[in-house]
C-alpha cells in the first residue's frame, strides 16, 4: 500500500507541477513543447519498464521485482531535489516512469497470487485507493511547498516503503514455480492464518501443472497469442489502458488546472483539482464496496457509459464556446460536474482494470502478458500526452474535439471489454480460464 501512495505522488505530481512551472516564478524555465515532453516521458520510462521486469520477474520472484521498483523512483525524487534545469527534471521522470511500469506490471499480479479468491478485489482496490489517497495529497501540498521541498517528503516516503517491504511475503504461485512448495505452504499459512492450506496449495500446484502441459514452453510473447484464452484477456485488459489515455482521465489528471483555468468563476482551479483527487479517492472506496457484490461486468457497464457522456457534455461546453462563439460562463458547473462524473467512474475502471490484471491472465504468461500491457499503456500515455497538447493549444483548435473524441473512444472501448471480459467474482483462477475460453 506504501507503494501504491509512492505511485500516486509520481502521477499526482504533472498537474500541479506544471502551474508551477509555467508561471512567471518559475524556478526552471520551460516551454509548452518541454512541458508536454516532461509529462510524456513518464510514459516513455514505463514502456520501457516491462522488458526490466521480464528478465527478473520469473528468475528474481515478486517481492524483490517490487523492492527493486522502489529504487529508480527514490532517485527520481533526489534528483527533482537538486534540480536546476530541465535536463534533470526529464531525467528524474523517466525514472519515475520506470518505477511506475514495474509497478503496474508487478503489484496486481503479487496480489493476485498472495490473495484468496474471496479477497481479490478488496486487495486490488485497497491498491488503487492508496494510489489516489497519493495523488490526492500532492494536489493538496503542493501550493504551500517548492518543488524540491515536495520532492524530499515523497523522497522519504519512498524510502520507507523499500524498508518495510523488505518483510512482506514472497507469492506463494512463484514459490510453487521454483519447485519450492515447502516455502509456499509456509508463506500460505502466514497469508490465511490456518495450519491446514494443502487444499490451496495442491490447487496452485495443479494450476501451474496445467499450464505448464498447456505452453510446453512456457513464458514467450507467442504464447499469448496461442490460445483465445489468452488473446482474450489481452485484449480486454489493452482496452482498459485505451480508455485511461483516449478517455479524458489521463487529461484530467495530467493537465487538470490548466484546464479548469477557464472555468475558474465556479471555483479556484486549486480547489477544482483537490476536488478531483478526492472524487477519486471516495470512488475508489465505492468501487471496493460494490465491485465483489455485484460482480465486475455490471460496473463495467455503468462506468463506461458514464464516462462517454460526461466526456461528450464536456466537449460539447467547450465547442459551444470556441467554434459556436456562445457565452457559456454561466454553464461553467457543466464542465465541472463532468469531469467530477468522469473522474468518479473512471476510478472504477481502473480499479476493475487492477482487479482483472490479477485475475484473468493464465499464471504462465501472466507476467509477460502483464508486461505487454504496460508496454502498451505507455505508447499511448505517451502519444495521448503529446497529441492533447499539439491539438489544444499548439494548433489551437481548443479543448472540445479532443474530449469529443474521447467520448467516442470509452464507449468502443466499453464494448469491447464487455465483449470478451468474463464475470470473475468469487471465481478461481482454473473456473476463470475455462471462461475465457468459451
């Protein structure tokens, strides 16, 4: 969970980081070009991170991948520190985006294999709430603190997580695949707190013996493309990156006061993205309440419907007022609203996405897979990064076409996921691929 906070001050830190850097005070110079490039070589580093995380996951375990996640990001954090020009800040964020890549690529999947499958969604939402309760309070510090003072406290906060890490247990999935069951029965019997787990125990290894009959092989990228099993959960999980970057969040997130600059008569753009951080805060807490209620699918649906429309109210406010020319100053809580719904729902999508992530690839190629998608989220973190800034503000064509677009976007997305995505409440990782093989 530490973790998860540390994640959170990396993603919370762009939106208003940047008002810092773009206004007259600023204490490194920047343009439009390199702010764009600050934000997007996040991405470039999380991209990056997947083919680290496919030489060490399977040899090295989850915990020490997790650990060795925790070191990039704390030298991200000295340097933005000492940093005086924007050399250092680039350097820092790519190495923040290494951390994060890991990050996505390892976490779901350790609480996917450390948890029951009773458990699996409080743990993976518990992940995404603590991510948010991270960006939440970077939004909230962050006008009382420089930026290297900002970045010593998330510097120390990091640290801690490396250290008290240290003790957490190794999955006992890895365990078994190392042929070290005596230790999975252990670190099973610490996770339950029962004496008898040979009953999961014997499931995990017959699991893993499956798979292993299944890819001969085993672990390579062909392999997830061999079965429609295995295609299908690619596929499914790729769409829930496709709508955080193509589906406003990400804008929001990134760029969130810059653009509630100009509806500032509701409310200060500051107490706006508080107001953000919060919203994602509570419905992440509200997804973790519901999500193992009334299953996965259901929620899908309403989330993503939910955002196609609050990003299409928003894009229709600002086409209404750069290309109609119409006053829409008095219907600036329309824009304002939206996004606290887009935000809302989003939340819940992604916390689905981390859900799923733990549950529905296939323990042979889940870390590969896993890979794949963060490689995948982020070419289009760094493209939606770029393209919202060239397109808004660079060709001057406004804000409303990219939100339109993304309207568009979440609700192809949306069907898609729902298309191939199997109900997984209460189910067990072997009841889970028969599913996906239907």
């Amino acid at each position: 969970s530490i973790m998860s906070g540390c994640m959170g001050f990396v993603v919370g830190w762009n939106s208003p980081s940047i008002v810092i850097l773009m206004s007259e005070g600023s204490p490194i110079p920047v343009t439009e070009s390199s702010v764009s490039t600050l934000v997007a070589i996040v991405a470039v580093g999380h991209m990056l991170a997947p083919l680290i995380n496919t030489m060490i996951v399977d040899k090295f375990g989850r915990k020490n991948t997790l650990l060795l996640s925790g070191l990039p990001v704390i030298v991200s954090w000295s340097l933005i520190v000492i940093a005086s020009s924007i050399w250092e800040l680039y350097a820092a964020r790519f190495l923040a985006g290494i951390s994060l890549g890991l990050f996505i690529c390892v976490f779901p999947m350790y609480i996917g294999e450390v948890s029951s499958p009773d458990t699996r969604g409080i743990g993976g939402s518990m992940m995404t709430i603590v991510y948010n309760i991270g960006i939440l309070l970077t939004f909230i510090i962050a006008p009382y603190l420089s930026l290297s003072s900002m970045a010593a406290a998330f510097l120390a906060v990091s640290i801690v997580f490396v250290i008290v890490f240290w003790f957490m247990p190794e999955s006992p999935y890895f365990l078994a695949m190392s042929n070290r069951t005596d230790e999975a029965e252990e670190v099973l019997e610490r996770l339950r707190g029962k004496a008898d787990v040979s009953e999961e125990l014997q499931a995990i290894v017959e699991s893993l013996s499956r798979s292993e009959k299944e890819s001969a092989k085993g672990r390579g990228l062909r392999d997830v493309f061999a079965s429609r099993a295995n295609l299908k959960a690619l596929l499914s999980i790729a769409m829930f990156s496709a709508t955080q970057y193509f589906g406003g969040f990400f804008t929001i997130q990134a760029y969130g006061q810059l653009i509630f600059k100009s509806i500032s008569n509701v409310m200060s753009d500051y107490v706006i993205n508080v107001a953000i951080g919060v919203t994602q805060v509570v419905s992440t807490v509200v997804t973790t309440l519901l999500v193992d209620k009334f299953g996965r699918r259901p929620l899908i649906l309403v989330a993503g419907v939910s955002c196609a429309i609050s990003n299409l109210a928003i894009g229709l406010y600002f086409f209404a007022g750069e290309y109609v020319h119409v006053d829409v100053l008095s219907l600036s809580w329309i824009p304002f609203v939206a996004s606290i719904v887009l935000v809302f729902m989003f939340n819940c999508l992604l916390c689905l996405q981390v859900i799923l992530m733990s549950e529905i690839f296939a323990t042979e190629i889940k870390a590969i897979s896993t890979c794949a998608v963060s490689m995948i989220a982020g070419f289009l973190a760094t493209l939606g990064t770029k393209l919202y800034i060239w397109v808004a503000i660079t060709l001057a064509y406004g804000h409303s076409l990219p939100f339109l677009f993304y309207a568009a976007a979440v609700a192809a997305c949306t069907a898609i996921i729902l298309r191939v995505t199997p109900e997984t409440r209460g189910k067990t990782f072997a009841e889970i691929q028969l599913e996906l093989k239907k």
